[in-house]
C-alpha cells in the first residue's frame, strides 16, 4: 500500500542560518497512524513537521501526499492544508478572529463552502472538542487548554484526513494534556492519521504507535516505542531518558519477575502483570509441594 505521506531525503536551511536544520531526513507515514517525533529542542522537528502542509519547501529533496510530489503554487497548496492540518504549538499564531465562532469558520469560508455547510462544520468541530456555547467567546480571553481547543476545532472544521500537532502539549498543566491527548486519541481512532512532535518520553511510549527519534536534524531511528525507547546508545545520542514505565518494566523482565511482552502501557497494566507472575509463581510452588 503506498504510505499517505512520503518524505525522501528532504533538506532545510533558515535563511542565514549557518547549518542545516534537518538534513538527510527520510521516512513514510502510513495512513491511520498515530506518529510521535520525538527529539530534543532544536533536534528539527518542527521544521519537519512543516513541511507535511507545504509551510516550509525544502531545499532538496522531496515531500508526496498520496504518492504525488507536493506542488507549492498557491492552489495546491490551498488543497494540500485542507487536507493536512497543522496545529501550531502557540495557539495565538493561529487564532485570528475576534471571536471563536469566526475563527473556527475561517478555513471553510475561505474553502468556498456555502454558509449553511460552514456553519454545520462549526457546530460538528466544537462539539467535537468540548467547546459548545463559546460561539461569541472572545479567544484571547480563554485559557490555554480553551485556546488550544479552538485551534484544533480550526483544523477540525476542514476535516482533513492528517493532523499535525507541533508539541501539542507545552505549557499546559498536565489536567489539560491529558484532556487534549484524549482529544488526539479520540481523532486517531476515527481514522485520522495524527503526527505530533514532543520531547516528552512518557507521552510519546503511552500514546504512539510508532516514534521518529531525531537528534541535530536528522532521522537517528525509528520504530514502536518500546523498542526505540529500550536502546541507551539512541536515547544518549537523542538527550533523552527512557520512560519510567518502560525503564521500570524492562528491568522488572530483566530479574525474570514479568515477561518482556508486551510492554505495559499503563501503571495499572504493569501492576496486573507483576499479581499475575506472584500467582503464578505461588501456583507453581504449590504444584509441586504437593508432588
Ligand atoms: P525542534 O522543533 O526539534 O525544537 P526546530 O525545527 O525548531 O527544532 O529547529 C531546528 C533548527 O533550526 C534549530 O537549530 C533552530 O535554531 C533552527 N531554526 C528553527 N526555526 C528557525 C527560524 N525561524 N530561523 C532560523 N533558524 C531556525
């Protein structure tokens, strides 16, 4: 199956900037997938992320949507952002209007939809993220976690099949991160695809199915967060500690106590595993007591 989103070997400068912000970057993004780049500051996230809508071009290299080269003449980039959305990590760049009603309706204003159809994908991508009577609201007066859901229901009123979110948990508090990375998962179980970059470990093995790991602009590895997350050379190389959850669990294997599969995901989860192996050990002392 082709992959929705292809990146082959894409390069990027700032202007002025003395290096490369990414460089040599390669990789595919399957349809439906929940991706997680994960990297610290200044390791080129963002700048990747960037280029999945056409915001940043790359200065070699190439970007497809569905198999076909991004085109950057205004019109195809008009219909690549309805179909990739970006959520910016400081919701004020995105928020335009003096009210949340207008901002929500400016993607589909400007798409050309007919007023009755942008006002049902106003009303559809408010319900969706909690915010039902803020219509009339002025956004700047809202909170962070308030702001971060209108910028979503922005997205959202385009319905775009991906959604890219750069770090879309700073500067929350961590009720409000775990109220919009239900809002993500929520998104990613009805089909979307969902990228989102984060230097945050314990976001990233909870919540992706597959982790880029970049470090200095460029692709250091890839692959389900359990295995990427388990190699100390890669998290040295990347500024990175491993989840406390995983680090924990690996050890817990490591002693024999639990298995090594499936990694739990959950403190919950690992605390079932580690009552399952006590009971099983008991069962097995008793079994053969009694032989
Ligand atoms: P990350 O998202 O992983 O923190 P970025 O993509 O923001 O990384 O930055 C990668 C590199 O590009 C850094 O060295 C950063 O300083 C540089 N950079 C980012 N944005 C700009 C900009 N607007 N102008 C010049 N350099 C930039």
């Amino acid at each position: 199956m082709t992959p929705l989103l292809t990146i082959e070997n894409v390069a990027y400068t700032y202007p002025g900037g003395q290096t490369p912000a990414i460089s040599g970057v390669s990789m595919e993004i399957a349809a439906g997938s929940k991706t997680a780049l994960v990297g610290p500051n200044g390791a080129g996230k963002s700048t990747f992320l960037l280029m999945l809508n056409g915001i940043l071009r790359p200065d070699s290299g190439v970007v497809r949507f569905s198999g076909r080269p991004l085109a950057y003449d205004s019109k195809s980039l008009r219909d690549l952002r309805r179909r990739v959305g970006f959520v910016f990590q400081n919701p004020d760049v995105q928020i335009i209007a003096p009210t949340v009603e207008a901002d929500v309706a400016f993607g589909p204003v400007n798409l050309g939809l007919p007023p009755d159809d942008v006002r049902r994908a106003v009303r559809d991508a408010l319900d969706h993220v909690g915010l039902q009577g803020y219509e009339d609201r002025p956004p700047h007066l809202l909170s962070g976690g308030e702001k971060k859901r209108v910028a979503i229901a922005g997205i959202l009123a385009m319905d775009p099949e991906v959604l890219v979110f750069d770090e879309p948990t700073a500067s929350l508090d961590p009720a409000t991160s775990g109220e919009v990375m239900d809002l993500l998962d929520d998104l990613a179980s009805r089909g979307r695809t969902v990228l989102l970059s984060t230097h945050d470990v314990e976001l990233a093995y909870r919540w992706a199915d597959s982790v880029i790991l970049m470090g200095r602009g460029r692709v250091l590895a890839r692959g389900a967060p359990e295995e990427v997350f388990s190699d100390p050379d890669l998290l040295t190389a990347a500024r990175l500690r491993p989840p406390a959850l995983l680090a924990l669990s690996n050890e817990l294997a490591h002693r024999g106590i639990i298995d090594r599969c499936p990694p739990p995901k959950g403190i919950a989860e690992l605390v079932d595993r580690i009552e399952r192996s006590i009971s099983d050990h008991a069962s097995d002392r008793g079994g053969h007591e009694r032989r």
